[in-house]
C-alpha cells in the first residue's frame, strides 16, 4: 500500500513510517521540519496550516506522489502552547481541512490522530473508562482539545457529505523512542529523564493526575493495524481508542524513571495547569474486537525502555544535556494559570 504520513518527522510519525517500511509498504511523509532520526523514506518539507486553494494533485500547488491512504499526524500538540497561542488551534483545523480536500479530491481514505483530551476532565472523575460513544464536547478542557473536536468534525462531516471513509484514533500520552527534542516539544517523561538525569527537582503538576500512558510500539502497532483493515475496507468510519488501559499517576511514573535512573527523584506538587486532563483511562474494547489490538508494555517496561533509549541517544549527543530555559521547567511563571477544582457549566 503507498501510505502519505503527514506529520512524519515526528515521535508517532517517524516510527509508523519505519514499522509501515518494514511492513512492505510505501512511504511518503510531508512535515514542516526535518526528521532528525532517520532518511529511511522520502518527505516533503511543507507546512499544511496555510490557507491553500483547490488543487487536486496535492496541497498548496505541491505534487505529491499517487498515494492509497493517508495518515494524518501534523498538529501542534502542546497543550500548554495552544492555551498561551490559541491561533494555533486555528492551524491544526486548517492543517485538517486541507488535509481533508486532498483525501477527497483523490478519493482515499484518511486516519486521524485525535486525542482522549476530546472526553473533558472533571466530570469523569467517578468513572474508569472513557468510552468511545461519551465524549462531551461541552465540556472541553482547551484550545488544543478544540482543535481535536473540530478535526473529528470536519472528518464526520466529509464522510456524510463526500463518502469519505476515515479511522479516528484517540490516542493518550505516547511516550519512547524519538521523544526527546526537548527544545521544540516538552513532553513529561523525557523532561523528568533529563531533569533527573541533571540531579534537579522535577515538578509534578497534579499530584492527583492519573493518565493512560502508552508506550510508542503499542500505538504504532495499532495505527499499522488500522491503515490495513481500513485500506482494505474492513474496518471503515469508526472512533477507537489507542491506549494501554491502565492509569497510573505522574508521580509514580517519576519514580520508576528515578529507579531506572538509580537516583532518588527531587519532586515538588503542584496543583495542575489550566487546559490539563487529570483522569483519564481509555476503554480498548472496540480496539481489540475490531483491530486484534492488544497492548503489550506496561508502563514500568515501558519506561525502562524510554529511559534506556535516552541514555543511548545523549550518549551520542551529550551537547543537549545542558540545563532547559526556565519557562519549560516551570510553566506556572507564564500566563498560563492554575486549573480550578469546579467544572464549568456548560451554555443550556
């Protein structure tokens, strides 16, 4: 199968690209950046946020090669970032949409990479499970949760109107291998192996928090799952959940990583930040009956590989061991805020 992978210089993207690779399929990524880890497959530097016109062979005036599915992966993903930026919201539905306009103008399908931030937050504390049927979009957390609302929208909505067949994908804290480029993305298990790394104290905004995490060759092996069934129309126009299952809370996560680590980790509470999901633990069933997907690393695994591939890649790279500017280490000082303890009502 030809697979375009947008987003593919990415965490998520680069390995789906390799683990597709090895598969036997072809790969065409689109990213605005580089990929850093890997020229294993062709990629088009291109930034998908612009306001395109029509143009049937690609986006924005660009060729792109005949392709049988598309995978859509860019978006700005930091929470913290859209809730401070909000237009940047505004770019991940643009990126979507013409997105979107390709796929329909070529006739293929698409998988979209939404977020379990779509299910709120306070409300849900009394329940394990999100549900893929119970998301509330009343009840939305942030900007970037917006933008994965709109997304899932414009993807229904092209497949009313237009016939398109989709994969919606919920995915929850992907973590591992290619997760370290600190400087562009900070995401909290490569910031606490760096910071402890450092023997400096980490922060754990919401002591509380309990989250899905869910470590890289899970969520690939189940987006490659799901390109296949639905290119082969066996599994078309569903919403799954991607997850591992289990919830565990940000502190003990620090301390596995200060076990891996043989240190004794520095972590200070505090309360969460504006825009954050503090309980989630996804519900796999349509996972497993429709795609045969089953995970297979827990988190303590899971983090001794994280930790383990850290290690090998600063080895390599010790320049990025240097201290990180003080806004990603303590996000409160910005104009950010702290998240309150009751939920907004919702406009009747």
């Amino acid at each position: 199968m030809r697979v375009l992978v947008t987003g593919s210089s990415g965490q998520i993207g680069t390995n789906l690209a390799l683990r597709l690779l090895r598969d036997g399929h072809h790969v065409f990524g689109v990213d605005k950046r580089l990929n850093t880890w890997t020229d294993d497959f062709r990629y088009l530097l291109q930034d998908l946020s612009g306001h395109y016109p029509s143009f049937p062979g690609g986006i924005g005036g660009v060729e792109y090669p005949e392709v049988d599915l598309v995978v859509h992966l860019a978006a700005h993903a930091k929470v913290h970032q859209l809730v401070r930026q909000p237009h940047r919201a505004l770019e991940n539905a643009i990126m979507t949409f013409n997105v979107l306009e390709f796929c329909r103008q070529q006739g293929v399908p698409i998988v979209f990479s939404s977020s379990r931030e779509v299910y709120g937050d306070v409300h849900r504390f009394a329940e394990e499970e999100a549900k893929e049927t119970s998301a509330d979009f009343a009840y939305t957390e942030s900007t970037y949760s917006a933008s994965k609302i709109a997304g899932e929208a414009l993807i229904y909505s092209y497949a009313r109107c237009y016939g398109l067949n989709y994969l919606v994908f919920r995915f929850s804290n992907v973590y591992g291998r290619f997760d370290n480029d600190l400087a562009r993305m900070v995401r909290v298990i490569p910031l606490f192996i760096h910071t402890m790394q450092r023997d400096e104290p980490i922060t754990v905004f919401g002591p509380e928090k309990t989250l899905d995490f869910t470590y890289i060759d899970d969520c690939v092996d189940g987006i490659t799952r799901g390109v296949e069934a639905l290119g082969e129309g066996r599994v078309v126009n569903e919403t799954i959940n991607l997850a591992y299952g289990q919830g565990n809370t940000l502190v003990r996560v620090a301390e596995l990583i200060g076990a891996e680590l043989g240190t004794d980790p520095k972590i200070t509470l505090a309360p969460s930040l504006l825009g954050e999901v503090t309980h989630y633990v996804a519900d796999l069933t349509k996972a497993r009956e429709l795609l045969g997907y089953e995970p297979r690393v827990p988190v303590d695994e899971g983090i001794a590989r994280a930790v383990g591939w850290f290690r090998e890649h600063r080895a390599a790279h010790p320049e990025d061991a240097s201290a990180l500017p003080a806004d990603t280490l303590f996000p409160q000082d910005l104009d950010v805020g702290w998240k309150t303890a009751a939920p907004v009502q919702p406009a009747s």
